[in-house]
C-alpha cells in the first residue's frame, strides 16, 4: 500500500528533518541515509529501526 501524497508532505527525517520518499516497503531520507520502515501502511519514524543505506 502507497503513502499518499499528503501523508508523505507532512513527514520528515526523525534524524536530519530532511523530505522522505517512498521506495517499495519503506521511507528514505536522501539527505542522511536512513531507510525507515513503513508496517501495514504505517510508517515506523523510530531512530532505533532506522537502517543506513548502502
């Protein structure tokens, strides 16, 4: 299930405030790194189960 628009303009990077995008199952921050995981159409903004990309 895809984030809406609206839904994806209100979030941020718990990390660095950056803009998220959505790609496949989760959130990515272009600016730091992070991925975060998005569980039954929700999104888990939690530094803890962030993950760094590669």
């Amino acid at each position: 299930m895809a984030l809406s628009d609206q839904i994806l303009q209100l979030l941020a990077c718990p990390g660095c405030r950056g803009k998220l995008v959505e790609i496949g199952e989760s959130l990515h921050c272009p600016s730091c790194g992070l991925k975060f995981p998005v569980r039954d159409g929700i999104p888990v903004l939690l530094l803890s189960e962030a993950e760094k990309e590669e």
